[in-house]
C-alpha cells in the first residue's frame, strides 16, 4: 500500500484514553489505545450504561436477588440491548451481577460470608495503603485529610449519613489514591464497589458514624507522625471495626426479619 493509502487508513482511527466509569471517581488508564471511531462510540456507550445500572444498584433501585430486565433499562436509557448485555458482562466480572444461562441476568445478593471476605480484604488494601502513604505525606495531603475528617464529624453529629457515606468514601480512596500505586488503586476501587452493597447496615446509627470517625482522626494522627507501623495497625483495626458493627447489625436485622414472620404466622393462625 502506498503512502496516501496509509494516510486513508491513519484517518479512520482515533488515539483515545481507555476509561472505566465509578461509582464516585473516574479511574484513567493512560496507556494510549488505537480504535476505530465507531468503536470509540460503542465502547463510550457501554461504559455510561454500566455506569447506569451500577448507580441503579447501589441506590438499591435495582434489588439484590431479582432478575435485570435488560429490555427495560435500555428502554429506560433510550439505547439498544446490546449496549446493556455489555455492560452487565462487565458488572458480573465487578461481581454486582451474576450470569444465569437461559434465565438472564441477576443483581447479586451479598451474604454474610460475602461480607466477611470483603471486608477483609479492603481491610488489607486500606492498611497497605496508609503504610505507603505516611513516608510521603505532604502538608497539602494533611490539610486534605484534615477537611475530610471536620466535614465527616458533622454529618455524625448530625447523624447524616446520605452526607457522611460519600465523604467516608473518598476520604479512604484519597488516601489510596495519594500513593501513586496505580495497581493498589485499581485493586482497592474494584473491591469498593462491592463493599459498598452492604456496609450501609453497620453504619446508619448515629453512635457508629461518630465513633468511626473518631478512627479517622487516629488514622490522620499516625500519617501525620509519618509512622508507617501505626498508619497500618490503625487503618487496618478501623476496618475491622466497621465489619463488626456491620455483621452486628446484619444479625439484628436477621433477628427483627424473623420475629416479623413469626408475627405474621401468629396473626394468620388467630384470624
């Protein structure tokens, strides 16, 4: 092929960014990747969609155990199937969805076991990080972490946690993300999207808000002393407190779920 030949086909191709869409962060691969136009497009739509029904699970829209009618979320985001079974391909890897053969595609529904892996394994991931971080902490990082932790304490006085719960968030992801460990980073927000499926029930009380974020300012405390040691001991017993309060609170919700029945089977046997 001759020169102009090579110009015609350098034309129809696009160097682009991959990108995968996040609950709260936008993570950047910035290794460049040659594409087709027409697959930017389609790769473009697939990651909005995915980031779509994410947000619709999270929020509880999509409730964990029932089927995902694709035909309906298309409709309701005014694209085709084909997007939509991408997308849910991608979520089942994420584990927010999973795969049944003839019968679709389901949200997930955490159990306990669940629960215990991942917190286990964010608690590794947080720890690691804060170990990484408190050699480099910069006074900009502090000031950072610092604002985090004011805000925090007033969603907890005021026991909102709708105001609380985002900021916990990227409180922690700021702290992993400020290592400059890209494969810590990707590792830590693929667990966090599954962790986020079930830790609202260990922290709705007010009681649990304040005294996780008096952890906080521990964690803070041993950053700023630029201990790697006590940055991880107290970033990874932080965690392990919260999937304590947690798995606390799924048993009494588990408790409460069954006296309501036995109530029920009393009142039919009395009607």
């Amino acid at each position: 092929m001759g020169q102009s030949g090579n110009e015609a086909v350098k034309s129809k191709v696009l160097t682009v960014f991959t990108w995968q869409p996040r609950l709260d962060f936008m993570e950047i691969d910035h290794n460049p990747t040659t594409v087709s136009l027409a697959d930017f497009r389609a790769h473009t739509l697939t990651g909005v969609v995915q980031h779509e029904i994410e947000r619709m699970i999270l929020s509880g829209e999509l409730a964990p155990g029932k089927r995902l009618n694709e035909k309906a979320v298309a409709d309701k985001l005014s694209v085709s199937r084909g997007p939509v079974r991408e997308a849910c391909r991608a979520l089942a890897e994420l584990g927010l969805v999973y795969l049944v053969p003839n019968r679709g595609v389901f949200i997930k529904k955490v159990t306990r076991d669940d629960a215990i892996e991942v917190y286990d394994l964010r608690a590794g991931f947080t720890a690691l990080s804060a170990s990484l971080l408190a050699p480099i902490l910069t006074p900009e990082m502090m000031a950072r972490l610092d604002a985090y932790v004011d805000e925090m304490q007033e969603a907890a006085e005021q026991g909102d946690f709708s105001r609380f719960d985002p900021l916990n968030l990227e409180f922690h992801d700021y702290i992993v993300q400020s290592t400059g460990n890209s494969r810590l980073i990707k590792l830590y927000r693929g667990c966090v999207k599954e962790f986020h499926l079930f830790r609202v029930h260990g922290m709705v009380q007010r009681g649990a808000l304040l005294t996780s974020n008096d952890e906080h300012r521990e964690i803070v405390a041993a950053l700023k002393a630029n201990n790697a040691t006590l940055s991880y001991d107290k970033s990874f017993s932080h965690v392990s407190k919260g999937k304590e309060r947690m798995l606390n609170a799924l048993d009494d919700l588990a408790k409460d779920t069954a006296a309501d029945s036995d109530e029920e089977e009393l009142d039919d046997r009395t009607a």
